[in-house]
C-alpha cells in the first residue's frame, strides 16, 4: 500500500485529465476561441445524448440556466414558484430574478428531496386562495434524483410548469430514466466542485425546440436576426464558451468512470462508519444516484456534532461541510412563505458532507474514516 498524501483534501475538487488538454489546445490552434464555436455544438449534442433529451443550450452557469427556464416558462413579477428549501442558493435567487416569490417546500425523510405530499398542498393551497403557483423547481439533491413522476403528475394537474434542478445529478437516474430527462426544462451545472466541469458553467436540456429557440435567443443578448444589432427585449450575455465547452468535451468523455469513482467512495464511507450513531443518505427504490457527495446524519443522542466533526478534519487540512442550510432558515428569504414538516431543519442541524471526489484515493478517504471514528463514538 502506497503512504497516505498528506495534501489537503478537498470536498469535491475537479479530476481532471490529458484529454481536457488535447480539447481545449485543439480549440486554441483552430483559433476558435470565440464565445460560439463548434465545441459548444458538439458539447450541447453529448449532454443533450445523457440526459436523454433532444435539445441543449449551453450557457454560463447552473443559476443561469435556471433563470433562463424560468423566463421561457412564462414566469414573471408578481408569480408565485414552488422549490425545494433544502437547495443552495441559487435555486432559489433564480427565481427572485425574474421579479417571482419563491414558495419553500420541505423535504421527505425517504430521500431528502422535495416532499410531494407537501408539494401538493402547496400547490392546492394556492389554488384555494387565488394565488396560484406558476412554476414548479425540484432539485435532484447531494446526486440523486427528486420522484419524478410524482412531482409531473402534481404540475400536469395544477397546470404548473415543471422545471428540474439537476446541478449536482449529471450520471444519475430515475427508474430508468438519467437525470435531467424530467420537466419542461432541466438544468446542469458544471461548476468547480460539480461531477464535470467546465471551470464554470452550466447547460439547460429540454425536449422543447420552442425553450430551446427561446433561451438561446435570451442567453445571447436577445439579438434579432439582422445584419446590425437589434433589440426588442432586453437580454442576458450566459452563452457558454468555445473553451470551456472543449473542456467539458474532455470531461464528460469520462462521465461513466467519474461516477463509479465516487460511488466506490459511497460505498467505503457505508461500510466503514456502518458502525457509527450515523445514518447516510437514503436511497429510494426508485433512485441511483451518482454519490456526488457522499452525505451523513449524526444521531442526536450521540455527543459528538457535525461541526466537532468539521473541526477535527479541519484540523488535519481536510474539508467537508454542513448539509445545505434551508432557504426558509435564510435571512435574506425568512419572509417568503414556506410548506415545513421539520426535516430539513433537523437535516442541517444533525448533517455533514464527507469529501468524495472521484480522484480520491483509498488511503486518502481512510484519513478522513479515521478522524471520524474518533470523534463519532
């Protein structure tokens, strides 16, 4: 057995190899380093091929991509959006962009995902009272998937747009179906800490051509189709680069290999801590998912915490993170009405986030295991 890296381990770091090299540096001798090039066409065909959709338009981030669905599903000042409190950030600031108000809903303990049952009462309230729900966002969390069929049966019959946040779930499925194959629009990310990346970026994937047209249009400063520049909306400049759509070329040629990795890292955590007062994220029937973080719950009878955790891995220059903290518990979004149940509280007060890069090595994950084992008892 090789000696253990010392280095610092990061929570999700990029695994990166020679074929993003060969990519980008064919795109730089080929002088396509313009915004628009023929590795963003190429790109949008293979993500548009995982995600089992007939269309993608490749723009600059995950909350871009969100903010763009919105704006082609009709939504606007004054609507009313429906999504998933236990998210980052972005999920929800998209929607406050469009001049919408975001609705919070809470989450089932079965899989840590948007409840449906509370969806509905969501969405019936708001029928009740006049103020009805426009838009549906469900993200598919920490990797794995939301129940599809139920939140699309609820949005077929509230007559609500469906729109799927699956930034961390690119490689995952539902049922049968990958990630992203779900609602009127999905949206990938391809950030730094994502299971590819682009460095920074993100893909909306839909099997609209009518969403398709219309977000392109948008995402490139809504220009009409003239010999000078036109404009009659105001647009957005989130168009994905040539480079960096080359990169990502090069990365999600190792899309397969990339989850196996982290789902071996899932698998170690499982089986080594299976010991523990801990409780690992479930996994529904309906569910596989690509571990793109390995996610754990200390039981709340045990002395150790979540953050004496951190602390001690932050000791020996390893990082991990609490669990996402809920929109509603958000200062800047306490005032937005909210569908609870308690579960997300309790996820991010009891919640952790081991690392679980796929270039991890088994002697380094085992430093993390062993500071865990000492300080969970």
């Amino acid at each position: 057995m090789s000696a253990p890296d010392r280095g610092r381990v990061f929570l999700s770091p990029p695994d990166v190899g020679e074929l993003e090299r060969s990519y980008v540096m064919a795109a730089i001798d080929s002088n396509w380093v313009a915004p628009m090039g023929p590795d963003v066409e190429a790109f949008e065909a293979e993500l548009a091929a995982v995600a089992g959709r007939r269309c993608a338009v490749a723009v600059s981030s995950g909350t871009a991509g969100l903010h763009l669905s919105l704006l082609a599903s009709g939504v606007g000042p004054g609507d009313r959006v429906a999504v998933s409190t236990f998210t980052f950030a972005a999920t929800a600031n998209a929607i406050v962009y469009t001049g919408a108000e975001p609705v919070f809903v809470d989450s089932s303990a079965s899989s840590w995902n948007l409840d449906p049952a509370l969806l509905a009462d969501a969405l019936e309230a708001g029928r009740r009272t006049g103020r009805p729900i426009r838009a549906v966002v469900a993200v598919d969390l920490y990797g794995q998937t939301c129940d599809y069929d139920a939140i699309a049966a609820l949005c077929e019959e509230f007559d609500t747009a469906f729109i799927s946040d699956a930034a961390e779930a690119l490689g995952a499925h539902y049922r049968d179906r990958p990630a992203g194959s779900a609602g009127r629009a999905a949206v990938f990310s391809f950030n730094g800490n994502k299971i590819i990346t682009t460095s920074g970026g993100g893909v909306i994937v839909t099997d609209d051509e009518a969403i398709a047209r219309r977000v392109t249009y948008l995402a490139t400063q809504a220009r009409e189709a003239t010999p000078h520049y036109e404009h009659v909306e105001v647009g957005f400049n989130y168009r994905l680069s040539n480079l960096l759509a080359a990169f990502g070329r090069g990365q999600i040629a190792d899309l397969t290999k990339k989850v196996q990795a982290r789902r071996r890292v899932n698998v170690r955590y499982r089986e080594q801590l299976a010991d523990l007062p801990v409780r690992f994220a479930p996994v529904p029937s309906w569910s596989t998912p690509n571990c793109w973080l390995t996610c754990l719950t200390i039981d709340d009878d045990c002395a150790a915490t979540p953050e004496l955790v951190r602390l001690a891995l932050e000791e020996v220059d390893i990082e991990s993170r609490p669990l996402w903290k809920p929109m509603h518990q958000q200062p800047v979004y306490k005032e937005f009405d909210a569908v609870l149940n308690g579960v997300s509280d309790a996820l991010f007060a009891r919640g952790l986030c081991l690392p679980s890069g796929s270039a991890m090595s088994a002697d380094t994950q085992q430093r993390v295991i062993d500071v865990v084992r000492r300080v969970v008892r």
